[in-house]
C-alpha cells in the first residue's frame, strides 16, 4: 500500500493542476466530473448543500455558514480550496480533515478508471474525493465553495438549497473574461432553477446579469446589507470581513426561511467562532508581535485595496512589506496600489507557477519602490524580522501561496 504522501505526490505529478500550473489546467468542460461522479454513485445528491462563488471572501464565507451551521448540531462538510499547507485542508467535517487513509484508500480504488478511462485534472479528482467523502461519513450538509468562476467549475454539478456569490471584481482574466459582466456571467452559473440566491454585494454594473439569470431558473435573489452599522462579533478579522459577515448573515437568514432550524443563537454564535469551529487559516492572520507581524491571502485588485486602506489606517514605527507574486496576475495594477512609505523584502513562491523576485524587482523599479531581492519566502521574511524595530509592522501577502509558506 502506498504512503499519503506517495499518494499527494501521484495526485500533484499525474493529473493537471491549476495552484502548480495555471490556465493549462483549467476547462470549460464538466464531462469528467459528472463521468467520475457518475461512476462513483453520484454522491453529491445524497446530502444538502450550499453552493458559493464569488471573486473574493468565497473562503471565509464558506467557513462562517459551516460553522453556523455547526453550532447548530449538524454534521457539516466543507469543501474549500487551494490548501495552504496540508492537501487535506480541503476536505473538512466539522473542522476536521479528511483522513490520510481515507485520501489513500480512495486514489488506489480508483486509480485505474482515473488513468484508463477519464484522466480527471487535479481539481476534478478532488472534487470527487469530496463529493464522496462527505456521501460516506453521512453528512447533515455540505458547504462547497468554487475553485475557479462558476458555470464550469468541477462543483457546478450541485443543485444546493442556497446558492451564494459574494462580490465581482477583476481576477482571473484571462480565463473568466476582461469585464466585469463577463465575470459575473461565469459566477452567475451556479444559479439553479427554483433555488433561492444571495448576492453578497449590490455592483450595479454586474447586477442586471445576476437579475436575468434568476428571473430565467425562477430563482428569487437577496442582496445582503452591507450598510449595517453594527455587525455581530466575530473572530473573522481583517480589512473587508465586513462584507463576508453581512453575507453569512444573509445566507443564514435565507437558511433559516427555508425552513432549516437554525437559532439567532446558533447564528451569533457560529459568527464569534468561526476559526475555532472550521480551522480557518490565512485571513489577516498574525504570526507575531513585537514586531507585529501579519499575513493575508489577498491576491488580486479589490482584495489588496481593503488590505493596503487597513495598512495605512494601521500605527507603526516603520512599514515592511514580504512580497511575492504568481505569473498570471495583473501586477502592475496591483503595484499602483501598494504603500511607497515600505521596505520591499521581494520572494518567489515555491510552485511553476511564481513569478521570479528579480522580474518582480523590475516591474516595480518604474514605481520608485525600496526593495531587496531574496531567494525564498522563508528568507525574506526572516531577514524583515531581524531587520524591524519591535514598533515596526510586516505584512506579508501578494499570493495565497506566499501566505502559505510562512502560517
């Protein structure tokens, strides 16, 4: 019998991955996903679920209706991606990860129709692990989040009670599309007829695609009140959580219409625990103090907008900023954005797909950015900790997978 990792390095080297690899891995085909659910007893009718897309807070939004759902009393699944450290991350119930035999078991009994009949990608294999898993271990419910847009994503076969887009802005352009309504269109897919949708944030230039989509699957739509003053406690913390609460709390009010016996009690009380109920990671995550350091997963426009508007509003002695990139993303747009007041500590993510620090290093020189070029993650965030003042801050960020080196 193979070893979990013998296993994780089957599923990273055999099967096309869009973390490691990119567009080459993405496409606008659902036939291996409902051939592999198919052959698999098609496990995702046997549970409820809840279906979430959106450009940004999918994740958070996810763990908070899961862990809502939790204090409630039910058995919860929760598929979410990419991981951050352990493959495992993605498949969780009850904040639980699936096992490392259960990941083994289900490659080898399988692995001859993967290779002899379908050749899934990396993201369709997991999603049938899912899928499967959560079918075995009896699951109330399962909260689903997209990996990539909507209407082709290896998820959209559900047909959920609820369906969930948080909010529309520019990601994945090269894939989705270059305008916004074309995003939106793809995120728009997981509508379903007669299931009822949250929109997370009312965008009037994407607003009339998600309204003719509903009208056409007879779906009734809500838009959450992202203008409450006072929002619940929560222990989701950073710049835009805001707008994730008011999303969840939406979700949950239309979970609660439809009949599901979820408490105002259960409601708060899944929002004050959301970490500690889910096992959530990488969300204005601090990794020291003195100097304060933090880390966020904030990866394309509107995301690092939230995150440099909280920077500067911030009190620190001096900024240093760990920053690394993959290829694929707008960085110029992104470095019209960054704080000029910081120390660059500028790394490479360790995957194909990360942009070399020296490139990066050039496409900021033009900006008038500080910055010193490292060979790792680890590297350039040890020499920013030596070289801070205790009163100095350090935020590192610009790609989910720098983020993932150092949590």
């Amino acid at each position: 019998m193979p070893t979990y990792q013998d296993t994780i390095d089957y599923l990273f080297a055999q099967l096309p991955m869009f973390q490691r690899i990119g567009k080459k891995a993405f496409k606008k085909d659902l036939s291996n996903i409902n051939a592999l659910t198919t052959y698999l007893g098609k496990p995702h009718t046997l549970y409820p679920t809840i279906h979430i897309a959106g450009t940004n807070g999918k994740g958070s939004t996810a763990h908070g209706i899961a862990s809502i759902l939790q204090e409630a009393g039910y058995k919860v699944g929760l598929y979410t991606s990419p991981h951050y450290k352990d493959f495992r991350e993605r498949i969780k119930i009850n904040g639980t990860f699936i096992s490392e035999e259960a990941i083994i078991n289900f490659v080898e009994a399988h692995k001859d129709f993967f290779e002899n009949k379908v050749q899934p990608s990396f993201f369709e294999i997991t999603v049938a692990m899912a899928f499967d898993y959560f079918a075995k271990e009896a699951v109330d419910y399962a909260v689903i989040e997209t990996g990539l847009g909507g209407i082709y994503d290896s998820t959209n076969i559900i047909t959920p009670i609820l369906s969930v887009i948080t909010n529309i802005s520019f990601d994945h352009m090269h894939i989705l599309g270059n305008t916004l309504p074309k995003i939106a269109s793809s995120k728009a897919g997981i509508i379903k007829p007669n299931v009822p949708v949250v929109i997370g944030k009312y965008q009037p230039e994407v607003m009339p695609v998600f309204l003719e989509k509903a009208n056409e699957c007879n779906s009734r739509l809500f838009v959450a009140d992202q203008k409450q003053a006072i929002l619940p406690k929560s222990d989701l913390v950073g710049p835009y959580q805001h707008e994730n609460i008011a999303t969840i709390l939406k979700a949950a009010d239309i979970l609660q219409l439809e009949g599901l016996p979820i408490s105002d009690q259960n409601i708060l009380a899944g929002l004050e625990n959301v970490i500690a109920n889910t096992r959530m990671m990488g969300r204005w995550q601090t990794l020291q103090k003195e100097p304060l350091v933090i880390t966020d997963s904030a990866h394309n426009i509107a995301g690092f907008q939230h995150v440099v508007d909280k920077i500067r509003a911030m009190d620190y002695r001096q900024l240093h900023i760990v920053f690394g990139v993959v290829k694929d993303k707008d960085v110029e747009a992104l470095l019209e954005l960054l704080p000029k007041n910081a120390y660059y500590y500028l790394c490479c993510p360790n995957l194909p797909r990360g942009l070399n620090a020296q490139l990066l290093q050039e496409k900021m020189q033009p900006f008038g950015f500080e910055t010193q070029v490292f060979d790792s993650v680890e590297q350039a965030l040890n020499i920013a900790i030596e070289t801070a003042h205790k009163e100095d801050f350090i935020y590192v960020g610009g790609s989910t997978f720098v983020v993932a080196e150092v949590i």
